[in-house]
C-alpha cells in the first residue's frame, strides 16, 4: 500500500506528464524525514506531521520545478535521467549530512499501536489504518483526475500541450501544480511507510527500483495501473519471500519482464 | 500485365471510423499517377500501406506481381518501393551526402560492413554524388541537412529515395510548404527522373499535378472517386464538386 | 564525426590517451592498481558509447554484461580450475555475448521507459541470482579464490600491478582500435543513422531491429570482456559488479566525459575515478553531493561533457582568432 501511495505520485509526474521521474524516491525519502522530525523534535501530533510532510515536499518540489524540471521538459530521456540520478546523489549525500547513517525514528500514536480485530483475526492497527487510508486517497484521486476540470485540464495539457496554451490553459502553472501533487503524494506516502520502509539516506536508491516497476507495469498516465500494480508486486514479492526465500526478488524482475514484453505500455497503460 | 503496383480491394479502419475502404489501385510501370483528393481523404493512410508503415484491415496489395501485404517494410524496399515524406524527414544533423549515403549503401548491401571506414567507399561516395549533382545539390553536399533551405531539403527527400533506385516511386506532396518559385525547381527536377520509374505522387498543388501527371486517381473519403487522365478529371463535375466543396471551406 | 564526410586519419590527439597512459606507468608506480581499474572502466565506458552515443539505445542494465563477464571469468577459474587467462577472456566474452543476444532480441523492440526498465530489471536479475546462488558465486561475500595463470605462461600478475596494467593496456587498445573501426565504417554510420532518424533508416529499407540486435551484442561482449578483466586483476568478484549502481556509475563517467564522441569514454572514467579514489573514502557525503551537482550542471548546461565543453572552448577560440585576423586584414 505505502508503495502504491508513493507510485502514484510517480504515475502522477511520470505518467501525467511525461516526465521520466527517477528522483521520486526523494520525495518520498524527505516525507519521511518530514515527518520523523517534526515529531521527534517538535513534539508535532503524528495527523499534522502527515500534512506537514505533504505540504512541505509539495512546497520544496515546486521550488524544484520552477528551477531544475521545468527546463527537461522538452528534453530527451537520457537527459531526464541523468538529471534525476544527479539530483538523487545530491538528496543522498544532504540526507547523509543531517541525519547520519541511522534510519529516522518514527513514533506512532497510542491509538494507532496494537492489534485490532478484523473478521476475528488480530492485525496490527497501523497496518489496518493504512489500507483504510489509501483506499480513501485512491478514490479522490480517482474523482480528482476523472471527474474534474483539472483532471481534463492536466488530461489535455499532456495530449497536446500547444493546444492546451492556445485554448487558455496556463499549463506552466499546471504542470508545476501537478508536479507538486505528485511529489506532495510521494512525501505523504514516505511518512506513512516511514515506519514499514524505513528511511534513511540510501531510501531513493533502495526502493527506486520498486517504484518504477510499479509504474511501468502498471502503465503510465493511469492511476488504476500502479494500483493494481503495486498490489501485485507487493503479494507476489511477499509471497515468494515466504514460500521459496532461495529465489528473493527474482520473481519480481522475472514478472516485470513478462508483463513488459507481453504489453510494454504496461497493464493500463494509455501511450506506450 | 505486369503492373508495377497494385491494390486490391484494401480496407483500413480505425475502430468505427473507415478510412480506407475497397480500394482498387493500379499503377503501370513508368507511370506519373497523381493521388488527389480532399483532406481527410485518407491519401496519407493509403500510402502508409503501401510502403507497410500500418497494416490494412483487409485486402491486397502487390509489387511487380508479388504480394507484400505482409511484408515489412523494409522488405518493400528491397523489392523496388522508395518513398519520400510529406513532413521532412532526413537526418538533420548529418551532412547531406550521408544522408544519400546511408541510403545508397543499404541498396547495395554494404550497410553492415564493419572494417573499412565510410569514407573510403568511393562507389558509395560517388554514386551519391551523382545523385546529388542530379538533383542541382552537389555544392549542398558537406552541409548539414538542417541548414539547406526548405526547398533544398525536399529535394534530400528525393534524393535518398532514388539512392534505392526504386522500381515505384511514392511522393507524398514533395512541394508541401515550399515557396512557388521552388516548387517549379522541384517540378523540373522530377520531371527528368528516369522513365523506368513508375511514380506515385500525392500532392495539393493542382498545377504541380496537372502538369506533371499522366493519370490522376480522386479519393474521397476512403473511396475512389474517379481516375483518368488529367483532361477527364479537370472536366468531371463530381471532381469539381468536392474541390469546390473545399474550396469555399478554406 | 563518423560517417562518409569523415576524415578517418588519426589525428596526433588521438595518440595522448596512449602516452598518457605511459607516462603514467612510469612515473607513478605506486598508482597502477587505480590505473588498471581506470582502463577496464574505460573499455567499459566505451563499449556503452557504441550503443548510447552511436546508435542511441539507452539502457540503465549495462552492468548485467560487465558483472556477468567478471563472474565468468571468476567461476571458469574456481570451479572448472582453468587459469589460463585467455580462455577466461574468451568464456567471459561468449557468455556476455550470449546475454546481448538474447536479450537484445527480446527487449530491442521497446523502447524509452519499457526499455530503460525492461535493461534494468534484467542486471536486478542477475543480481539477484548472484546473491543468492552463494555455492557459485559466493554471494554476499563476492567470489574469492580466483586463480590466473602467467600471461602466454610468462608474465606473472605481479603485486604491483605492472603486469595487470599493462595487460589491461593492450586489452583496450585492441578494443578502442575495434570501436574505432567500427564508428568510422558504414555500419557506424548507419548506426547514427538510427540515433538520428529511425522512421527514415525503416524507410530506407534497413532492417533496424536487427541492427540494433548486432550492435548491443558487439557491446555486451566488449562489456563481459571489460568485467573479465576486472576478475583478473583483482584476483576477486563481488556482489557490486552487478546491478543498477554500476549501471549507473558508468553511464554517469561516459556522460561527464562526453557522449558518442568515442574520447569521451576515455576522460569521463579518468576523472570520476580518480575523484572517486580521493575524495569517497574520507568524504563519502562530499563525493556524492558533488557528483550528483556536476551531473545535474553537465545536464543541464554542458550537454555534449567535458569533450564538448573543449570543443566548444576550441570553436570559441578559433572564431576569435578568426575575427581578429579578418579585422586586422582590414584595418589594413
């Protein structure tokens, strides 16, 4: 679940936009130092460092746009990611600088500690507490993008930009606003798995790989493709760990060539 | 007879919208057939079949008697088939005579030779030359294709397409965007392309067309609407009517 | 620039690298383990400018080929107890050769972001089979143990590393005169063709997947040789010989050096390494912080390297001169 809240982030840049967006992991690396700090050293409620970690990398990120990403757009792929490997070293080493080599601590409420009852079966509340919460963030999400004139907007902003502007649609402000929403999500989404995956400075680069499996399998500029995406992966990858741990991760590379090969625009993709 | 290409009955559709539909196309060898019609008439969608850029729905088509329907494109043109196409398409940042080059040597086969440097193949070298000088671009040769005048670079487009020495010769609006003073240039340099060359051209510029083509085919709307020789097209009214049509469109 | 317009002579800076790399061995002696890791780094580097800077494939996985030649070469030693260096060379090169065909037939006819992670997914594989199959690789603890006879039975791997440098010397020096050759030829010049145009090389009757096919196998075999070498001279395989990092840390040297401009393969290692050597151990924080600013400077600014900075430098300088000469011819 928590890799699915940070893919969609990613599927939020990288599909929406086109932007191929390795430094992700930043974000949601951030997110989790966000969140960790606030609470640890300011003594922040735990549901108020979560919009703080959002608001913050939101912020810090349209910083980001406005003087690095924006000048990549019309740029190729290899330039886009090289600049992201670039900007992730960066991010490592600044986190490295300020944090140490220790993960950042996370301490959850009382009220999120502890075993609930679902169906007569204990599970830790926490986790019982993310499900519920992505579902309700996947559902806006679906609404925001589907449903609202910025979802058109964005929509026809990535279609055809040129038409886009010439019809009225700033899409300066647009493509920065959903950059920011996207990495917003990314650093949301590394607060909350902050405690599950935890963060420290070698985050962007650990899990970047999941992130983009999660994507490119789930399809890019859809948001129901890293959703199902990263569910798969994330039974598949736990499934296997438990039954045949000899084979590790292999499964998961060996699955992501397959559904690449079989539909390289991925499960929902719309563009290849 | 032989023709030199053929369609037969070829189909294309994209989901509920048909763009192509039963078209029966022949083109003898050593013709200068014109493709005309309105836009949206799906000149475009029949020539990416031809040359096996999209696949037809259903239907035929052959090169020299041979069906290529599924062939590759690549194969098509190894088989005789060059085009040019209606957005410049060369290597921009290569010098013009690579841009030849790169064509003539795959014709000859020697596009994978590894061990002796490019330019030490003279036959390559000199053969696009000549192609070149043909065409009036042999002072344009160590350019950049980028920095040739529009009109300069239509003709590049020609020219790599004669560097495979096709048997059929498609031309999709070879003039598009070129300044009149340059499209009659252009005109008289296809005009001495060999005779031996059955051409296909598509074009918008009527008066490039009726003076350059020996047949003309209308499509409208997937459809033939008429074909035959220029005098017989200027004179029919269906034709007229859907120029007409446009015309008071634009 | 390659192609038919190519001037194909070797011009007297190409000869630098070469004298560079002599003087080096003779004037710091106690520097030829870094040097060895820099040639083989180069090779490397420039097996991946065949297929980024020439045909223009971008991959993310080049590592698979690099790590699956060193682990050959190693395992050819540990478990089939052959030392013979060449042979190693060989196996270590047929096998990387067999992955890019393999492979590149399987995953050349995507592209951009379904390539970038179809490559990347496939060097996690094998970093993967390499951790775990600990009975052939050693897994985590890296495959030690490897044995390597004298070169032609003569020249013994020495402590120094004389041997190895010199070795590793001849290895790229062969391996640049085949890049060289093949950049200049037809084939390179078809190559670019596809980098600049693949609508137009389809259109012109070249069968572009196939091409594609050819030239990431000659790469990956240049790659798996590169990986033998580094067995050889370290005597030692480990774990991250694999994967994305090395993948990353060598598309990171060719692009500081300059991309598809062939010397750029021979600057960027030079200077990451060394940097890397100096400042990553004492330093770790600094040397990615830095790294990570120069990449994201060279992106944005300086998109043909450091090669492409010299030229540009070069072009300024000589328009300079130009205009002065021309200004001083009429002020007369």
């Amino acid at each position: 679940m928590i890799l699915y809240v940070i893919s969609v982030g990613l599927s939020v840049t990288m599909g929406l936009m086109g932007f191929i967006n390795l430094a992700h992991g930043v974000f949601a690396m951030a997110g989790g130092f966000i969140l960790s700090t606030a609470m640890a050293r300011f003594g922040v409620p735990f549901p108020l460092a979560l919009v703080a970690a959002f608001v913050l990398v939101s912020l810090g990120s349209i910083f980001l746009e406005k003087i690095l990403y924006s000048r990549l757009y019309a740029r190729g792929e290899l330039s886009q990611v090289l600049f992201c490997i670039g900007l992730i070293l960066v991010a490592m080493a600044v986190a490295r600088l300020i944090y140490g080599n220790l993960a950042a601590p996370v301490f959850l409420p009382d009220y999120l500690r502890g075993q609930v009852q679902v169906l007569g079966r204990d599970f830790p509340t926490y986790r019982v507490f993310l499900i519920l919460f992505s579902g309700v963030l996947i559902l806006s999400l679906w609404t925001g993008v589907e449903r609202t004139r910025w979802g058109a907007m964005v929509r026809a902003a990535v279609d055809n930009r040129g038409m886009a502007q010439s019809v009225g649609i700033n899409t300066k402000r647009l493509f920065m606003i959903t950059f920011a929403l996207g990495s917003g999500l990314a650093g949301l989404g590394g607060a909350l798995g902050a405690d599950i995956l935890p963060v420290q400075w070698g985050y962007p680069f650990e899990h970047l790989v999941y992130f983009l499996i999660v994507v490119a399998v789930g399809g890019l500029g859809s948001l129901r493709g890293p959703f199902v995406a990263a569910l798969l992966i994330g039974i598949a990858d736990t499934a296997c760990k438990y039954w045949v741990p000899a084979l590790g991760a292999f499964l998961v590379y060996a699955a992501t060539i397959g559904i690449l090969l079989w539909r390289p625009q991925g499960l929902f993709g719309v563009r290849a | 007879m032989a023709f030199a290409l053929q369609t037969e009955k070829l189909c294309k559709s994209f989901g509920a919208l048909t763009v192509a539909e039963q078209i029966d196309f022949r083109l003898e060898p050593g013709a200068r057939h014109a493709l005309i019609g309105p836009n949206g008439a799906g000149k475009t969608t029949f020539v990416n079949m031809l040359t096996g850029a999209i696949a037809p729905t259903s239907g035929k088509i052959f090169l020299n008697d041979q069906e290529v329907t599924r062939t590759s494109q690549a194969a098509r043109v190894r088989l005789g088939l060059g085009r040019t196409f209606q957005i410049t398409t060369l290597f921009r940042s290569l010098p013009v005579l690579d841009n030849v080059a790169l064509a003539v040597a795959e014709r000859r086969g020697d596009a994978q030779r590894m061990w002796r440097p490019a330019s030490a193949h003279r036959e390559i070298i000199d053969e696009s030359l000549e192609l070149l000088a043909t065409l009036g671009l042999a002072d344009d040769a160590a350019a950049a294709a980028q920095d040739l005048p529009y009109g300069k670079q239509r003709l590049v487009e020609v020219a790599i397409a004669l560097g495979l020495r096709p048997k059929v010769l498609l031309l999709d609006e070879p003039a598009a965007g070129v300044p009149s003073a340059d499209t009659e240039k252009i005109l008289r340099h296809l005009e001495k392309l060999s005779a031996e060359i059955a051409i296909l051209i598509i074009e918008h510029d009527m008066d490039l067309v009726f003076r350059f083509a020996q047949r003309i085919t209308v499509l409208v709307q997937g459809q033939v609407l008429v074909e035959g020789p220029p005098e017989e097209i200027a004179a029919d009214k269906r034709v007229r009517d859907v120029y007409l049509g446009e015309a008071t469109h634009a | 620039m390659s192609g038919y317009s190519a001037d194909t002579r070797i011009r007297w800076t190409e000869w630098l690298p070469w004298v560079a790399a002599g003087a080096f061995f003779f004037l710091l002696p106690e520097y030829l383990s870094l040097g060895a890791r820099i040639l083989i780094f180069i090779l490397f580097a420039l097996s991946l400018d065949l297929i980024l800077g020439y045909a223009g494939i971008i991959t993310l996985g080049h590592s698979a080929f690099f790590g699956l030649g060193a682990y050959t070469a190693g395992i050819v030693s540990t478990q089939l107890a052959i030392n013979e260096p060449f042979v190693q060379l060989a196996a270590a090169a047929a096998v990387a050769a067999l992955l890019g065909v393999a492979t590149g037939a399987v995953i050349l006819r995507t592209r951009a972001l379904t390539l970038l992670m179809l490559t990347l997914a496939i060097t996690a594989i094998l970093l993967e089979v390499a951790n775990k199959a600990t009975w052939l690789t050693g897994g985590a603890d890296g495959l030690s143990g490897v044995k390597v006879d004298p070169i032609l039975g003569f020249f013994r791997f020495d402590l120094y590393g004389r041997t190895a440098f010199l070795y590793c010397l001849i290895a790229l020096f062969l391996g640049w005169w085949v890049v060289r050759r093949l950049i200049y030829s037809p084939f390179g010049a078809m190559l670019t063709g596809i980098r600049e145009n693949t609508t137009r090389m389809h259109a012109i009757g070249a069968p572009v997947y196939w091409r594609l096919v050819l030239v990431y196998t000659i790469s990956a075999t240049m790659a798996g040789i590169a990986g033998a070498l580094l067995t050889q001279t370290n005597q030692f395989v480990g774990l991250n010989v694999l994967g994305l990092e090395p993948s990353g840390d060598i598309l990171v040297m060719l692009i500081l050096g300059g991309v598809g401009r062939l010397y750029g393969a021979f600057i960027g290692p030079v200077v990451y390494l060394i940097a890397q050597d100096y400042l990553a151990k004492q330093y770790p924080e600094y040397w990615y912080f830095g790294i990570g600013t120069l990449l994201i400077a060279v992106v944005l600014f300086a998109p043909g390297g450091i090669l492409g900075m010299v030229d540009k430098l070069r072009d300024k300088w000589l328009s300079l001169y130009k205009q002065k000469s021309s200004a001083r011819a009429s002020a007369r």
